[in-house]
C-alpha cells in the first residue's frame, strides 16, 4: 500500500506514534503508582502530552488501565484536549504537505 506521505507528514505521524506511546505509558505509570501510594504524574502532563499529539494513546490509556475514568473534571479536560490535538494535527497536517 503506497500512501504517497511527504516526508513531514510521515515525521508527523511518528511524532504522534511516540507521543500516543508515551501517554498510554503515562497513564499506566500514574495508575500504577496511585496503587502503591507513590509521587504521581501530574494532570497537566498527561493532558499535556494528550493534547500535543498523544491523545489516541491517552484514550487508550483511560480504556485500558481504567484510570481517571470516572473523574469527571479530569474528562472534560481531556474532551479539551481532543480539540486541542485534533486542531494541532490539522493545521501540521496541511503546513507538512497534506
């Protein structure tokens, strides 16, 4: 399957591969620490990194960890995050070559 990606629309989509790695990482981490009492990861920096360009692994994270779920002041600021993310990646897409 040839896509026909410039080379910064591939940079970019890396760039969103690592950053969705490190938030689900994130996520996991902080929840795995909040069950073992340990110093946790900051809201901000998993909104953070959600917002520019790890918020699918985010997503994932909050999935499959089951963390932050049922926060709900947590949830609208990751909703947020969403367009954060979703207008960076849009607007990179298109000054990339898109």
């Amino acid at each position: 399957m040839n896509l026909n990606l410039s080379p910064g629309q591939q940079a970019l989509l890396l760039w969103m591969l690592a950053a969705s790695a490190g938030a689900f990482v994130g996520f996991g981490f902080d929840k795995w620490r909040a069950g073992r009492g340990g110093r946790r990861v900051a809201e901000a920096t998993l909104l953070g990194i959600s917002a520019l360009g790890g918020w699918p692994g985010g997503l994932m994270g909050i999935v499959v960890f089951r963390h932050k779920s049922a926060k709900a002041s947590f949830q609208l600021k990751f909703a947020a995050a969403f367009f954060v993310w979703a207008g960076l990646g849009y607007f990179a897409w298109r000054s990339v070559g898109g």
